[in-house]
C-alpha cells in the first residue's frame, strides 16, 4: 500500500512540472507580449519595463526564476494589474469560486447518487425511464445554455431568485450558479451510480447471497453499495476538472467575483504571471482531486491495493 | 466486418425507439441548416436597422425576429448550426483518427512501448486540459478556425485510444492474427486489414458520442469569445450574444440555444444507442 501511495505522487510530481513547463513555454513563446498597446511606448520605457519584470533575461532563465519563485510560494507581480501580486488577485477570487465549486459537487453527489441507485433498483420501470431522459437532458445541456436560460426564466420572468450577481454568496444568490454548475456532474454521477449497481447485481456473489435467502435490502445495504460506488469513485478526478471549467462559464454568466475570468482575461492581455498562476493552482487542484480518488478507490477495492 | 457493422445497426437499432427518434432529429437539424438559404430570403448577415429588434412571430417578416442590427435570427442561427455542425464533425474525425492510431499501436506493440504510451494518455487524462485549449485559443490567431480545430481536436482522442488498446490488446491473441503474422504479413498490413475492422463498432459509438463534446468545445470557447469571430457565427457565439441582450430580446438567446440542445442531446442519445449495439462489453 505504501508504495502504491508513493508511486502515485511521484506520478503527481511529474505530472505537475510536465504542466508547468510545457504552459510556461506555450504562453512565451505565442506572438505578442503583456506591454503591447494601441499606445506605442517609448523603446527605452519598454526596456525598462522589461527590465523591471525581468522579461529581458533568456527565457530558460526566466523559467527557472519562476520555477524557483513557485516552490518558495511567490506566483510574481501580476503584469497588468499594477502593483497587484498574483497572490493577492488569486487570494481573493479563489475562495468565492471554491465556495461555489464544492456546493455544486456536493449537491450533485447527494442528489445524483441515490438518484442513480433508485433507478437501478427500479429497473425499466417509470423511475428508471424518467431518470434517464432528465440525464440525458442536463449532460446535453452546457452550463452556457442552462445558466442564461435560468437566469431568464427564474431571475427576469419570474423574479423567484435574483438573475445575477453574487453578494457574499448569500443562500438566494448562489441558487442558480450552484444548480447550474451541478446539472451535468448530477446527471453523471447518477447515470455512474446506476450502471455500477446493475453491474454488481449481475455478479454471481450476489446470486450466491440471494440463494441463501438474504433480503434484497440486506444484500444491497451490506454487500452491493460499496463495490457499485467504484466507477464513480474512480470518475471523480474528471469530475473535479468538469467542475473547474464549468466555473468558468458559470462564473461569467452570473457576474460572479470568483477566479475564474483571471485565466481568459490573463491570457487574452499577455498577463503572463496571472495565466501561470491560474493553471499551477486549478493544475494542482485536479492533480490532487485524482490523487485522493485513486486513493479512495485502493480502500473501497482491496484488490487494487496489490498493485 | 463494415457489412456485419451494417447489418446490426439496422436490425437493432430500430428497437431502440429513443435512437432512433434522435436519428431522426439529427437528419432534420442538418437538413433545415442545409436547406437554411432556400428557406429564407435573409442573408445571415444582412443588417437591416429599420427592422432592429423586432420579435418573432409567424406572420412576420422575419419569423424568429432579428437582433439589434436588424438580421435575421433564423438565417444567422442556422448559419451557426452551419458551422457547429461542421467543426464537430470534422474535429471529431481527427481526434477519432488519431485516438485510433494510438491505441491500435499502442496495444498491438503491447510491453514497454504500450506501458509508455498509455502512461502518457493517464498523464494527460489528469491535466486540467481545457485550460491548454483556452491558452492556445487565445493566444494564436484569434478566429482561425484551424487553430481552433486543432486546440479541440487534441483534447477528443483520449477516450477512443483507450477503449482502442483495450480492444486490440485483447484481439492480439487471436487465432487470426497470429496467422496473418505467421504468413508473414507486415504490421501495418495486419493493423490495417485485421485489426481496424474488428473495433470500428465501438470506434464508430464513441465516434458518435465525440461529435457533441467537439460541438460543445467549440461552444465553450466561442461563448467566452475566443472562438469563431464575427461575422461568422457558430452557436456559442449567438448564445453569448443573446445572453447579452436576453432581457429585452429573449428570442435571441433561446433559438442558438434550443438548436444547441436539440444538437448535442440527438447526437448523445444516438451515440448511446449505437453503443449499446455496437460495443461487445456493454451488450447483456
């Protein structure tokens, strides 16, 4: 077990410098640069202001720069937002886009699982059918179509929740972000839950259980849930990074202050240190999500541990 | 094996009702957007400012309405189903084709190369891959809707190349094959005549179920205006424009984007049905 542990962060080890390197060397080496402006500046002022960030140096020292300044926990100055560290903009996006992220995965796996479980235990019946066409529905619709669509129909037709907006993330105002970031995660959690549960059904230890008279919910409690929660387990790495792009969306349609417009707006304005940020931080993010699935799925599934 | 692919489809396919209502509505989506410039008089791109704004009704005019500058809805929505359509189709053709060529190597060459090779596609899986597309949007030629292809293209063949490997991995031991080896046929001979034809069902399933991530990619990366540019339109760009406008103008962002719904969720439970025909492990 404890190598299985070891091995799978030195993977996440390699996998994050793989990231940081090939980013850093794509965002330097696309045409344009953060100091270009409809306002030509003067040659010497460029000069200076490239000296002063240290864009002057080669660009494999400038990446060992960073490099060294990451692992002391300095991200750099942010190159259009004047006088800001990185840090700081990142410090306060991130904990409203967190917020919102872990609620919508939250309310996803709380509906989405037992939703999922019914439906297999209700197989081909009405529960089932009405499952899989609502599934169906919320993965077929992105978060760029659903949100605008609940903002109309709840915020501007039926004033029930404000349309837009954030406001410290009060209950009313994280309504409709929440629901909609959650939407697709929901319907694939379930559709997971559903199948991995047919699935263990089928098995013959289960035959074997219901020969010698055990109830159906003794068999499903005790020895069906946990080996059924596998695939779903082993999704929830993808699942994290879903969550993390849809924020994207979710956060530009509602107007909400969280982290993520500094990835679109960083690398539409050249911002080279914000971009970097943004992806070392959702990078590490996912890496770790992974991480702890993996893990889990070597508790639930001792078979694996082996490995 | 194309002919037996064929055959399974139409004799089992149509048992599957919801499949095949999706097939349907999928022919008649890309006909309307064929068939869009014979339906109207309207050039997608006419503006029109005298009739600016103006709602949809079936008497009108213009029958999906028009946007602030007076174009037509209808004309200028199926000119984006035009270009969804045509980007989802062909970005999934890539990044199929280069899924399948991994994943047959990967698993016909099998021990170290196949060990390395898959390592690379676990590496990959775990990235947050969405933001490489963003960066290589944004930062190249904004509106080339090569580059575009290419960044959604390089995120849709992981899947394929696993569910590939596993397959070949597995026809690898066949009987077939190592006849075909022992008569001394080259790799690429039996990759091409033995192996590709025994995983097109399956290719062709996820196939299916990529054209819609690619259409939703696309999307994504025009909604948050990094995709296709003015005046070409694709649905993600319509939608973001109508959210704009959504207050006073609601039909322009509900028709992109109830075309953008129907769209992917044909496309998903077609690809679902497909697979289950299609794919040896999920047939009970």
């Amino acid at each position: 077990m404890m190598r299985h542990v070891l091995a799978r962060i030195i993977g996440l080890i390699a996998s994050l410098s793989l990231l940081v390197t090939a980013a850093f060397f794509v965002i330097r080496l696309a045409p344009g640069g953060p100091f270009d402006e409809e306002r030509t500046i003067l040659p010497q002022v460029r000069a200076n202001l490239e000296a002063a960030y240290g864009l002057d140096a080669p660009l494999t020292t400038q990446y060992a720069r960073y490099v060294s300044g990451l692992l002391r926990g300095d991200f750099g100055p942010s190159f259009k937002h004047k006088d800001v560290q990185v840090s700081e903009l990142l410090g306060a996006g991130l904990p409203v886009s967190a917020s919102l992220g872990a609620a919508a995965l939250v309310l996803a796996l709380l509906c989405g699982v037992p939703l999922g479980f019914c439906a297999a235990l209700q197989r081909a019946r009405v529960l089932d059918h009405a499952t899989s066409v609502l599934t169906a529905l919320m993965i077929a619709l992105p978060a760029f179509v659903l949100g605008p669509v609940l903002s109309l129909v709840f915020g501007l037709r039926l004033h029930w929740l404000p349309a837009a907006g954030w406001n410290d993330g009060s209950l009313e105002q994280a309504v409709l972000p929440v629901v909609t970031l959650a939407a697709p995660v929901l319907a694939y959690s379930a559709r997971l839950a559903r199948t991995g549960l047919l699935e263990v059904l089928g098995s013959d230890y289960i035959r074997a259980a219901r020969a010698r008279g055990l109830g159906l919910r003794r068999i499903v409690v005790a020895h069906a849930l946990r080996p059924a929660l596998l695939p779903l387990v082993s999704w929830l790495g993808p699942a994290v990074a879903f969550v993390l792009t849809g924020s994207l969306v979710v956060e530009t349609v509602f107007g909400i202050p969280g982290a993520g417009r500094f990835l679109v707006e960083g690398a539409l304005n050249r911002d080279y240190t914000l971009v970097m940020g943004m992806i070392v931080v959702y990078g590490v993010i996912t890496l770790l999500c992974n991480l702890a699935a993996d893990l889990a799925y070597g508790w639930l599934d001792p078979r694996v541990r082996r490995y | 094996m194309a002919g037996s692919i064929l055959a399974s489809v139409g004799t089992e396919l149509p048992r599957h009702r919801a499949a095949l209502a999706a097939a349907v509505l999928l022919a008649v989506l890309c006909l309307i957007a064929l068939a869009a410039p014979a339906l109207t008089p309207h050039a997608p791109g006419t503006i029109d400012l005298a009739q600016a704004g103006s709602p949809p009704g079936l008497g009108a005019a213009h029958w999906w309405g028009t946007d602030r500058l007076g174009r037509d809805v209808f004309a200028r929505t199926m000119q984006g189903l035009r270009v969804s359509l045509l980007i989802g189709f062909v970005a999934a053709f890539v990044s199929v084709a280069i899924g399948v060529a991994w994943g047959a190597l990967a698993g016909y060459a099998g021990g170290r190369l196949d060990a390395s090779m898959m390592r690379i596609v676990d590496i990959l899986y775990a990235l947050p891959f969405v933001f490489f597309v963003i960066i290589l949007a944004t930062l190249f030629e904004r509106g080339d809707v090569l580059v575009l292809l290419a960044a959604i293209a390089s995120v849709g063949w992981l899947t394929t190349a696993r569910i590939v490997r596993g397959q070949t991995l597995a026809l690898r031991q066949r009987e077939f094959i190592e006849a075909a080896r022992a008569l001394g046929m080259p790799t690429a001979q039996i990759l091409w005549r033995h192996i590709l034809p025994n995983v097109a069902g399956p290719v062709i399933a996820y196939a299916t179920l990529t054209v819609p991530q690619m259409i939703l990619y696309e999307s994504f990366l025009s909604f948050l205006g990094l995709g296709v540019q003015e005046p070409l339109a694709s649905l993600g760009s319509l939608i973001s424009e109508g959210a704009r406008d959504m207050e006073t103008a609601s039909w322009l962002l509900l028709a992109p984007a109830g075309c953008l719904t129907a769209l992917t969720l044909s496309l998903n439970v077609l690809g679902d049905g497909l697979r289950d025909v299609l794919d040896p492990r999920t047939r009970s």
